[in-house]
C-alpha cells in the first residue's frame, strides 16, 4: 500500500491509499478517487507535505544532549561540564580497583592476560605511560581535582 496526498480541483487536500501508482492511475482515469469533502473526481498528485518534512524532522532529534539533571539548571556551561566530569570520575572511581604504583605492572598482566580483566586505576610515571602505549596498552591519564587527588 502507498499513500498519496491528494488535491481536488476546489483545493482540498486529503490522502487516498493505492496498492500502487498504477492502480491510482487507473481509478483515477475511471474517476473513482473522489474528494471526500465535495465529491469531484478531478484529484491531482501532490507532493507529501508529511513525508517531505521528514528528511528535515528527522535529525533534529539526532544530536545527541548532554544528560541535564534539575541540579544543572541555571549553570555556565563550563559548571556543566565540569560537573559531568566529576560524575565520570566518581564512577570511574568507584568501579576501578586502586592498585596505587602497581599499575604500570598491573595494567600490562590485564592486556596480557596474566591478571583478571577488570579497571584499574593508579599511578604511572610518564616514562611507564608511555612504554605502556608503546606497547598499545590502553590507559588514559586522568587530571584528578585536588580533592579527590590520588594518595
Ligand atoms: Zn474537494
């Protein structure tokens, strides 16, 4: 089935469903596709103002937005970001093991699967971290406000 919008000769605008545009061409010759409104038989094509619209409607809602919470009401967004990043860091936190100056050797038994897999998190001298990446170990160094800093 196909919709098509339609036009009738006074200016209504209804749809009209078809099995396909030749059986829509085919009532149409025998005047059956008629205007619900007034009744004439002289309908035309349009183009569909619904399905026109969609390729535009769709990504509007696409971009993705950033999880907004009441407490984030009224913030700079600089406030927001710095909020979603501790929210991440709380987690990262809370899921990671602390494996202090172990983490270097820790991290590299986890990529070799010497270790359980799991997150870790400690410190690393930036001579380790890079070795680590030499070695395409996946690790990220964290920037940790002074607070929630490290021991
Ligand atoms: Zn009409």
């Amino acid at each position: 089935m196909i919709v098509f919008d339609l036009l009738c000769a006074s200016g209504h605008r209804f749809e009209g469903w078809f099995g396909s545009a030749a059986e829509f061409a085919s009532q149409k010759k025998r005047k059956l596709v008629t205007c619900p409104t007034c009744g004439a038989s002289k309908v035309e094509r349009v183009p569909s103002a619904t399905r026109a619209n969609l390729g535009a409607a769709e990504p509007a809602k696409a971009p993705a937005q950033p999880v907004k919470t009441p407490d984030m009401e009224g913030k700079d967004p600089f406030a927001i970001a710095q909020m979603l990043y501790s929210r991440m860091l709380d987690e990262m936190l809370t899921k990671s093991e602390d494996v202090g100056k172990a983490f270097p050797a820790e991290a590299r038994k986890i990529f070799y699967k010497e270790s359980p897999q799991r997150s870790i998190r400690g410190q690393a001298t930036s001579e380790e971290h890079e070795e680590l990446l030499d070695e395409g170990i996946p690790v990220a160094r964290l920037p940790l406000p002074p607070k929630e800093g490290l021991n």
